[in-house]
C-alpha cells in the first residue's frame, strides 16, 4: 500500500492527534469512493476560513478518504471541483467531519484532539 504522510511530519504530530487520525482512517470508509482498504488518511479541507494560508485546517474539519481519491483525485482536480462533481454538498461536509470528531471525543471523553 501508498503512504500519504511523511514520516518525519507524523513524528512530530501530537500524539493524541495521531491517534484520532488513525482512528478516523479505520473506522470509515473514503468519502470520495466508498473504498475501505489500507490507504485511507484523514483528508483536511481545504476550502473552510480556517484552512487559509500554510496553516492546516484543524482536526474536526476533515474526513477520511483513500490515496487515489485524495492524491490522485481530489489535490490534482481541486477540492470543491471534486466534491461538486461528486454532487457533494460542501456546508454538509464540514458539518459531517465535526460529527466524526465529536463522535472520537465522546468515546474517548475528551473534549477536543487539536
């Protein structure tokens, strides 16, 4: 399988962060394909205020998808370019990848993984 992430930048990500991602990434399926297999990362929008500039969009606003929907689809083509050709509602994406991250907090009793 295709490795998304650096190893060096997971390294040096929380923990806690790590965690929730790899979670995300093993309990649901991509939302680009439906595909659930080894590849599957939490994808974070790029196309909410908070993702402006180098700055990464926190945790609560992402979702999971697999290696070719995320590199080989959605960063070459665009992300609202993806989404919309896939008749995917952006408001009801960014409320769907806080419903994944609320859902991680309360199984784990925490009230945020940023």
């Amino acid at each position: 399988s295709e490795s998304t992430a650096s190893p060096i930048m997971a390294k040096n990500l929380p923990a806690l962060v790590r965690r929730y991602r790899r979670w995300v990434a093993e309990n649901y399926p991509c939302e680009g394909c439906g595909i659930e297999d080894d590849t599957r990362v939490l994808h974070h929008f790029t196309f909410t205020q908070s993702a402006g500039g180098a700055e990464q969009a926190p945790e609560e606003e992402g979702v999971c998808m697999c290696y070719k929907c995320h590199i080989e689809k959605l960063h070459r083509h665009g992300e609202k370019t993806f989404w919309l050709d896939r008749d995917r509602d952006l408001d009801e994406l960014l409320i769907y990848g806080k419903d994944i991250h609320d859902t991680y907090c309360r199984i784990k009793g925490i009230t945020n993984v940023s």
